[in-house]
C-alpha cells in the first residue's frame, strides 16, 4: 500500500471522521525551558597540535662502512642535518627484523628490533669482534642495500660479537673477562639481566622462534615438527629430555635463543643513545606501526588463539587484502592472517596494548598503518588453507575479489588504548577512498590522518589532497616511501596530471620536487614530511618501495657526499622555509638593536 503523504497524515479529511473534535493546538514551549542537548564527546587523543616539519629517511638507507645504515654513528650524524635544516620530526619505517622480501613491514617481530642496525663498530671496539669480522661488510656497495650478503657476513658477525658477550659476562666467564669492555659494554651483565626482565613478555618467544627457526632450515613454523607449532608446545618439548627428536640438539637452541636476546639488548642500548641524542637535537621521532603481522612471525607463533588460524595446521583461514578498485582490477592478496578481534576483546586486547606501548616507548609518536582495518578489513577466505608466507612458490590462493568487509574492533579499541597507555600520540594512515564510517572513528579517536601531495592532480578542485582541501589534522607528504620519488612521479605522470600540477601552482615543472616541498610548508596541515631524495630532486633511481613488486626494493641508500650536499646547501634553505612557515621556532639570538632602530 502506498504510504499517505506526511501532509495528508497530519491533516485528515474532516469527513473521514466528522465526530471527532477538533484537536487544540499546543502552546509553543519556550526555547529557554528545552533541555540542553548533550554535549558531544572529546576526542579521546589531543593528536598533534604544533605546527612542524619533518624528514623521512628509513635507517637503513643511512650511509654507512658495514654495508647498510644503522642506528649508531650514521644515525646520529643525520640527526644533526635534520636539526640544522628546521626539521622536529625524523619518520621512519617499522624497526623489526625483516624475513621474506626484506620489507619492514613483513617482520619476524613486531616487538624486536633489527639487527642489520645495530653498529658493529661499537662492538669491535670493546673486543666482541675483529676488523677482520667487518672486512666483508666494507667491500659491499655504498649505494644500495645487498640483503643477501647482509644475511651472510652481518648475520655471522652479530653472531659472534653475542657468544663472546655471554662468554665474558656468564659464569664461565673469569675475573679477568669481567673486568674488559667486552663484559662492561652498554651495561653488560646486570643490564642485560634487567633488560631481559623487562622485556621477557615478548622477548622469550622470539628468542625461541629464532632459534627454532635456524633448526629448522628457516621453514615457516606451520611447517614444524607438530610438537614445536606453538610457543607452549615448544617449551614443553625442550623441557622433556629426548622427545621431539631433537634429543642432543635442546642445548644448541637455548644457546641459539640466548644469543638472540643478545643482539637485541645491544639494538636497544643503541637506540636509547640515539633517543637521548635526538632529545638533545629537539628532533622528535616518528615511527611506523603496520596494523598486520607476517604470517611467518614470532607473533602469530606464540599467539595463535588471537588469529583466524585453522587450530589443526596453523594455517591460516582468511588473509588479508584490498578488493578490486581502480588501481588493481583484480584487488590485493597481503597474505597476512587476520585477527581474531573478538578474542582480542574478551582478553581486553593486552597484546595490543603490549605491542603499541612498546612501540610508544620507542618513539616520540607512531604512524598506524592501514587504518581502515580498525573499523572494518577485507577478509578474504582461503579454500583449501595456505601455508605462509604467501609467495609465488605457494599454491594459487583465491581472488581477493572473492572477499568481503568485516567489522574491526571500533572506538571500543581506542578507548582500552586510551585507558592503559593515555593521550597516546598516533597518525591514522587514511588514504584511499574511506568510508564515511572510517572518517568518523579518525575524528571520534582525535587522530590526525594523511595526505599525499602526487595524489592531488587527477581529478577536479574538490581532491581532498589538493592544499586548498587540506585540514590541520593532518600529515602532509609529498610522497611515501610507497610512491615514486616526486621528480621520478612527475616524469612519468600523465600530461594530464603535469598540466593541471603546472597550472595549479604557477610553476613550469622543472622543479616539482621544490615546488611540492613549499606546497607541503605552506599546508595547513600540521605536520609536513619531506624525503631525502626529493631534497636532493633524484629520479626513480632512490625510489624506496614498489608496491606489488617482489624484489628489489627497501635497497636505495643515501651516499655521504648526497648527505654532505644536504646539509651545506639545503638545511639552510629549509630551515628559512620552515620558519616562513610557521614549522620552526629560531632560537632567540641576543640582537643589539642599533641606534637607528625603531
């Protein structure tokens, strides 16, 4: 039946019903005696508030003698071009250990730090290793990361730097030992027994995890005798002398695992000497939280009942993904389980709080990756299951069009955040086509989202990532370290894009990477972020990550000559843009005003 009109439910024919008395109207109520609306709630985070600028360069990319950047000497050197050039924020990507593809955003941790930089140096000098440990090292390239040597000779040096710690500073150690820098470096044996304590939470399983993984030729640990599947079996099984078949070889694994927790006592000594050095810089560091772990990682090992896993193989049920858009007809497989987030809530989501707190201590604020996973995730299931990692070896998973969107833990996430860890300072990475859904947990959250400045060209005058569009809660880029550099983008933009980017700033493209540079400033955004490569306006050479592409990115690396010319030509440059700007604050000088001042 076709609904009457709200006009004619609100006058009815007075024939319809010719005894019923006419209705009095109402006295109107006056305004002053409604009652107030409630008032809307806070954001539950203060997100970043000051105006500032940035530089993104991850660590590895650093120069260096050993082959690959470090959070040693390279990163402290750095820290001094980023303060002379106005910049407060340093951004980085994920510090963890990296496995398949060597992306730090695939770690064997999400808790652990990498050990490509920790800095041999520091451990040559106290006599845990040799010149001659390092001398492999020093014959690899100064301009691109080669991953596979690094696996080799870096590996074999931590190794040996770690067994003679323990040696020095364990009960076999002598007097003597204990008396060299060997057994006294960063602390030695009582800070590495607190560390250890500390940090046991997470550290004991992947120390575990490393060592078994080496006994198990690097399998992924689906792929594990069944008794070392998990963290708990694993223990159960090392404790009980002669099963498992590993009888003789338990000694070897606790070893394996103690040198493990070594090296990242020493990755966490040098980073609170680069803490204290960016403090003492006024550089504030800015890291980055990917919302999956890899499939093949201590986490998911040692945690399985918070994972969409089968119980029985360990593999995983559903992977995550993107659906078809645009860009990629056929959507994206990430290959990385998803999370159990009910089972999350029922444990009030301690791994969680565990993980971004340690993350938090780390960093000045932290950048969480694909926020939309928050308010709801592309579940794609995987029939028949797929052992991880996903890689073009496995077999054929299915269509990620064959997904569908489920719904994330919500504001009921940020709000156990808020409880345990308090005005947390976090960056929604939000690009994309976002759901109103998403935008509204971003704002309901208090959190500053993104945009992206190589993005703003393809469309018409309301692109949300034209600077005219942009809002103050926001972290403005030229580029991420997905994107091409802005000098290889323009390039290979279509004339189209070129035309409008040439026409909407006045400029004539032969400096795009300057003129996205002064776009990102002049933002109101509060936080603009820059790269080293489009300071120095290089091509798609010094491109960092190409998404889809198996091999052969997270290698380009900064030269010292690049870094020197940074510094002495453009820190000066940017530190006038930044106070131009209002991104930087000069320090007060003692000015002396002259006679003729007024």
């Amino acid at each position: 039946m076709r609904a009457m009109s709200r006009a004619a439910s609100a006058n009815p024919d007075p024939a319809a019903a010719p005894d019923a008395p006419p209705t009095p109207a109402s006295p109107p109520v006056p305004l002053s005696s409604l009652p107030a609306p409630p008032p809307p709630e806070p954001p539950l985070f203060s997100g970043l508030r000051e105006r500032a600028a940035g530089v993104f360069l991850h660590p590895t990319a650093l120069p260096s003698d050993t082959g690959v950047g470090n959070i040693g000497a390279p990163a402290r050197r750095f820290l001094e071009f980023a303060a002379g050039a106005g910049f407060t924020w340093w951004q980085v990507c994920p510090l963890g250990p990296t496995g398949y593809g060597d992306s730090p955003y695939q770690c064997f941790s999400s808790f652990a730090g990498n050990p490509y930089l920790v800095e041999l140096e520091p451990l040559r000098d106290a006599g845990l290793l040799a010149d001659a440990d390092l001398a492999p090292l020093r014959r690899l390239s100064r301009e691109r990361v080669e991953f596979g040597y690094l696996w080799e000779h870096h590996t074999r040096a931590l190794d040996t730097a770690a067994e003679k710690f323990l040696a020095a500073t364990g009960a076999a150690g002598s007097a003597k030992n204990a008396a060299t820098g060997a057994a006294k470096i960063y602390g030695g044996a009582r800070a590495f027994a607190a560390f250890r304590r500390e940090n046991a939470a997470w550290l004991d399983d992947y120390a575990l995890f490393t060592a078994l993984k080496k006994h198990f030729a690097g399998t992924p640990w689906n792929k594990w005798d069944a008794a070392f599947r998990s963290a708990a079996r694993a223990r159960a099984t090392l404790a009980t002398t002669g099963t498992g078949g590993i009888a003789g070889t338990a000694a070897a694994i606790t070893g394996t695992a103690a040198k493990t927790a070594v090296i990242q006592f020493f990755f966490d000594a040098q980073w609170h000497l680069l803490r204290d050095a960016a403090r003492a810089a006024g550089v504030r560091l800015l890291g980055d939280l990917p919302i999956y772990v890899a499939p093949d990682s201590a986490d998911v090992w040692a945690n399985p009942e918070l994972f969409q896993l089968d119980p029985a193989t360990g593999a995983p049920r559903a992977i995550a993904g993107v659906p078809p858009d645009y860009f990629s007809p056929d959507g994206q497989l990430w290959g990385n389980p998803l999370y159990d987030w009910r089972a999350h809530a029922r444990d009030h989501y301690r791994w969680w709080l565990r993980r971004l707190g340690a993350n938090l201590a780390r960093f000045d604020a932290v950048r969480l990756d694909h926020f939309r996973g928050f308010h709801d995730y592309w579940a794609v299931p995987m029939t028949p299951p797929v052992t991880p990692p996903v890689t073009p070896s496995s077999v054929t998973p299915p269509s990620a069009a064959r997904g569908s969107w489920q719904p994330g833990p919500g504001l009921d996430f940020f709000r156990a955040v808020r409880r345990e860890l308090g005005d947390a300072a976090l960056v929604a990475e939000d690009l994309g086509d976002m759901s109103a859904g998403v935008h509204a947990l971003r704002r309901a959250a208090g959190l500053p989202g993104m945009a992206v400045l190589q993005f703003a060209f393809g469309g018409d005058a309301s692109n949300p990532y034209l600077p005219h569009n942009h809002r103050r809660d926001t972290v403005i880029y030229a580029g991420t370290h997905d994107n091409d550099t802005t000098a290889g983008w323009y390039a290979t933009a279509a004339e189209r894009e070129r035309d409008a980017f040439r026409r909407y700033f006045g400029a004539d493209g032969a400096q795009p990477h300057w003129t996205l540079i002064h776009a990102a400033y002049a933002s109101p955004a509060a936080l603009a972020v820059v790269s080293l490569p489009d300071i120095l306006g290089l091509g798609t050479e010094a491109r960092f990550n190409t998404p889809g592409r198996a091999a052969g990115n997270w290698q380009w690396r900064l030269t010292e000559e690049q870094l020197a010319t940074a510094a002495a030509f453009h820190a000066p440059n940017l530190r006038v843009l930044a106070t131009l700007t209002g991104r930087y604050q000069p320090p007060p000088t003692n000015h002396r005003p002259l006679a003729t001042d007024h």
